[in-house]
C-alpha cells in the first residue's frame, strides 16, 4: 500500500516559492542546506542557493508527514491546477489577508465556502471556511 510522501510544484523560482510556502503552512519550514547540500550544488554549478532548482519544504519536529517540493522546469503554467492544496483556517477572512500579504491572489469565493487562491506563481490552492 502506498503513503503519501510529497506534492510536488513545477515552478519557474523553486527558492521564492518555497519560502511563500513555509510561510503559508502552519509547522513548516525551509529544509536547511548542509555542508554536503551545498557541496552538490557547487559541483553542478550552483553557488547561490536562490538558483537551487529544487527546494524542499518540510514539517518541523512532530508535524504532519507530508513534504512539498518545489522543482524548476523550464515552462510556465498554462491552464488550471490538476491538483490542488486544500487549506483551512478558523478566521477566513484574516487567513485570506494575511495570504494576500504573502503574496498570493483571490482568485474567487465560491460562495460555498471556499475560497480560490493562487501562490506568486499562479498555482490555484483553496481555504475553506
């Protein structure tokens, strides 16, 4: 049987969208670079972890399992997500300006109790009320 391990997001700027991510999830981070990390990076060219073209984002210490990975590819989106992030807050209305703040943008309320958003890159994600 199959676990969930990790979402993947194509992205143009893995590190920009990584941090907008972290900060959007309660009880994520950044995964640190270490000395091997950055030693990997320096042999395929890669001085300046801004270019790293994937980046990790994971759960602090006893958060839930499931990691988000952010990869480069050379196109950009197109169309609308196949697959989205559901999120959830107590304060809509507050979660959606501090969203906005962020740097994502409303794209629509459903008026069914979701909200559509999309992260600095365009990929739609939902807060449901």
């Amino acid at each position: 049987m199959a676990t969930l391990r990790d979402v993947v997001t194509d992205c143009a700027r893995p590190a920009p969208l990584a941090r907008f991510w972290a900060q959007v999830l309660d009880g994520y981070e950044v995964a640190p670079y270490d000395d091997a990390e950055v030693a990997r990076l320096a042999g395929l060219g890669i001085t300046d972890l801004e270019d790293d073209p994937t980046v990790l984002v994971h759960p602090v210490a006893g958060g839930p399992g499931v990691r988000f990975w952010f990869q480069q590819v050379p196109e950009g989106k197109i169309t609308k997500n196949r697959v989205h992030v559901d999120l959830a807050a107590d304060d809509v209305a507050s979660e959606v300006a501090r969203l906005v703040a962020l740097g994502a943008t409303v794209i629509r309320d459903t008026g069914s109790g979701t909200i559509v958003l999309a992260d600095p890159e365009g990929n739609e994600f939902c807060l449901i009320r």
